[in-house]
C-alpha cells in the first residue's frame, strides 16, 4: 500500500488508537519509518496526547472539593436537615414550655411572697372583725385587733380592701396556698369580686 | 459441596475489571434509586468520583476557575433535581457530562452575549489540516509539568482551540472517554468526534512546537517538488 504524507496525517489519530485494519496500520508504519517529517507529525501528536492525559495538568483550586461538599450539603441535603431541625425546635419549644409551666407551678405552691401580701382566695364563713385604721380583717378575739373595730361579712371586708390576719385567720390562709393550680391572680380577683386596696 | 474448580473460577472472576466495573455500576444504581427514594445526603457519594471530571470539562470550556467551580456546582444540582429523569439505560458518567458541558456552554453563552463576541469561530470541520512542517520533534517531557509556566503554556494552548475542538480533546485525550461515550455526550456522531479530534490534537501539536525555550521548529527539508506542506 503507497500512501503519501496526506494520508499519514489524515490517519495519525487513529494510528495512535489502535483502530486502524493491521494492514492499514503496518503500511503507515512503513512510511513513517522512512519519512522524518511523518515521524515528527506522529510523534508530536503522541507527545500531546500524553501531556493533556496528565490528570495533574487540570488540578482545580486549593480547597475546591471542600466547597463543593459544603455547597452541595447546603442545597441538597439542605431540606432534610431543615426537617431535622424543626424537629428539634419543637423539642425545644416544648421543653422550654414544659419547663415555664413547672416553675410556675412551683413558683404558686412555694410562694416567695408573705401570705398576707396577697389577697384572700378562701373567705372564712363568720363575720370578721375589721379596724378603720388597720389592713386586715380578723376573727373577733383576735388578739391582734386593736382599738374599735367593726363587724362584717368577710366579703365585704375584702371589698373594702381588707386582707384575712395572718394569726386568726391562717388555717384559711394555708387552705389557699395548697390550691396549686396556676391562674391569673387578676382573673381569680375578679371571680371572687376582690377588688384593689382602696387608696386610703 | 462445593466444586472447587467452580470456586476457583468465581474466585478469579472476582478479581477481574470487568466484574467490578459491573459492581461498581450496580453500587451506583441502587445508589440512585436510594438517593430517589429520599436518601439525598447519598448524593455525594455517587458523584464524588465523576466531580474532578466534571471540574475539568467545565474549566477546558469557560476556562477559568472560578467560573469552572460555578459550572460544577450548578451542574451537580441539576443533576440531583433531575434525577428522576435519569434513565439507567444511559451510563450515570455520560449523563452528568452532558449536563456539565450544557452548563459551561451556557455560562460562556452568557458571558459571550454582554460582550456581543461570537461564542465560537465557525471553522469548517470539512476538509483536511496540514500540520506544520517540522524536521523532528523533541518530546516535552511529562515531568515538565511540575513547572507552573509549562502548565499555564498546555492550558494556554488548549484554551486557544475553538469550542468544538476543545471539547472533543478532553473528553477523549483528557477524561479517556471512548469515542462513542464522547459522541453520546456531545450528541455528535463518532465520525464527528474522529475528525475534531485528530484536528485537535494536530493543532495543538502545531501550538506547543516551537517549545518553550525555542528548541522546536526547525522545518524539515524535502527534494525539489515532493514537499507535502506545499
């Protein structure tokens, strides 16, 4: 087969990859073996094709691979993630809630206030002695009352403004500290008609 | 009990390519029908061999780098909302390439329209080449690549072909992707890819002859009138 440098040049790719017929192939041997400028076409295509084949030729930034996972984390993973992550805020939120709830509750059975400093929740059933110059109503004998007193029905005491002694009146005192429910004090006021301390 | 000679074969066909090519594709298919059913922080795993490849066909066409990581990451999210598209018929590879190569084409396309330049020259792939006429060639060695300004002369080099050309070179000479992977992702025929490759790899040899310190180009002398190169 007489083949001219055309042909050589035309068929040097698939020379080098090998997909040529052995009979094509050994007769482009034969030329190149006889023709410098043939060889040197061959072989600076050979060069080529082993320096781009070089995977160290193309090496992308330092720290692309990071960014790339930390990208593709962010979108792709992102929603699943995000799932995770209400599940936890609302873990929290409920913990934080429950949590609210327990120390309220701790905070209306241990309370940090005195007893007297808060208005009765729990009227004793008698009539009670009040004094126009004192803050509390009493159980008449009680040895605290000092000066002219008046009798009333507790009710109206604590619609004056009067708050239940602290000494005749405990156990009444002490029947209310146990009720352990959390409610309003300004809600519980009104359903019992206790009004705020009259200005005196 | 078992027959050792059938043993013996099944341990010797373990050890072949073959079989763990085909268990490796298997390995990616159910990876993918995991990554579908919901299992996306699998997704990593399944492109993680293929993201150099893709980093490198992007770079070859939008040639710089940060444009180049741009592609990929654009590329692999494409892939991941498409993933339902994707049909096991087709090699996972070759599709993730096509995706890549669409995504740096229209990343230049953008580019190239603000500034109102072609994206491509329109050479003619009709017709044939001529390389230079050259007495011999001195290798470029391949350890010459450790030198920096070797590396930005290559890249340069390749950078300077026209975008179809460029194309089939790396995917055929850079990523060793065979002729009719290249033409699938490309959707160009293998007669295609055969004839820009060969212009490619002439062009550049033309490109990197004169060396890099001179030591190329002596043009090869012939009888008076059997000169191929006239």
């Amino acid at each position: 087969m007489d083949l001219k440098c055309e042909d050589i040049w035309a068929g040097i790719s698939d020379y080098l990859d090998g997909d040529l017929e052995p009979l094509q192939h050994l007769a482009m041997t034969e030329h190149i073996g006889q023709c410098k400028s043939c060889q040197a076409v061959l072989e600076g295509v050979r060069n080529v094709v082993s320096l781009y084949g070089n995977e160290n030729l193309f090496a992308p930034a330092p720290g692309f691979q990071r960014r790339l996972r930390s990208w593709l984390t962010e979108r792709v993973e992102g929603p699943k993630g995000s799932w995770w992550g209400w599940v936890a805020a609302i873990g929290l939120t409920a913990a934080l809630a429950a949590s609210l709830f327990l120390a309220v509750v701790r905070d209306h059975s241990n309370p940090l206030r005195a007893p007297m400093s808060d208005p009765a929740r729990q009227t004793p059933q008698q009539l009670v002695a009040v004094v126009e110059a004192g803050k509390l109503f009493h159980q008449p004998g009680c040895p605290v009352i000092h000066g002219k007193f008046r009798l009333v029905t507790p009710e109206e005491a604590l619609r004056e403004g009067y708050t239940p002694c602290p000494r005749c009146l405990g156990e009444d005192l002490r029947t209310v500290e146990q009720v352990t429910k959390p409610v309003e004090v300004g809600e519980n006021r009104d359903s019992l008609g206790v009004k705020e301390s009259p200005k005196r | 009990m078992p027959d050792p000679l059938r043993t013996w074969e099944a341990s010797v066909s373990d050890l072949t390519g073959v079989d763990r090519a085909a268990s490796g594709a298997g390995e990616e298919k159910l990876l993918i029908q995991r990554i579908r059913a919901g299992e996306s922080d699998l997704f990593y795993q399944l492109i993680r061999p293929y993201e150099r490849r893709i980093y490198v066909i992007a770079f070859t066409i939008v040639r710089n780098q940060a444009d180049a990581e741009d592609v990929v990451q654009e590329a692999l999210l494409k892939a991941f909302t498409h993933l339902a598209q994707f049909r096991n018929e087709a090699r996972f590879s070759t599709w993730l390439t096509q995706i890549a190569i669409n995504e740096a084409r229209m990343k230049l396309r953008k580019q190239h329209s603000s500034t109102l330049r072609p994206i491509d020259d329109q050479e003619n792939d009709e017709g044939t080449y001529t390389p230079r006429n050259l007495m011999d060639w001195r290798d470029i060695p391949s350890e010459s690549l450790e030198r920096s300004e070797i590396r930005a002369k290559l890249i340069a080099a390749l950078a300077s072909l026209a975008h179809k050309y460029r194309e089939v070179f790396v995917l055929r000479d850079v990523q060793h992707m065979t002729t009719e992977e290249t033409a699938d992702a490309l959707g160009i025929s293998t007669g295609l890819v055969k004839t820009r490759l060969l212009r490619a790899r002439l062009m550049l040899r033309d490109l990197l002859a004169d060396g890099f310190e001179g030591m190329f180009g002596k043009p090869a002398q012939f009888p008076k009138g059997t000169n191929p190169w006239t």
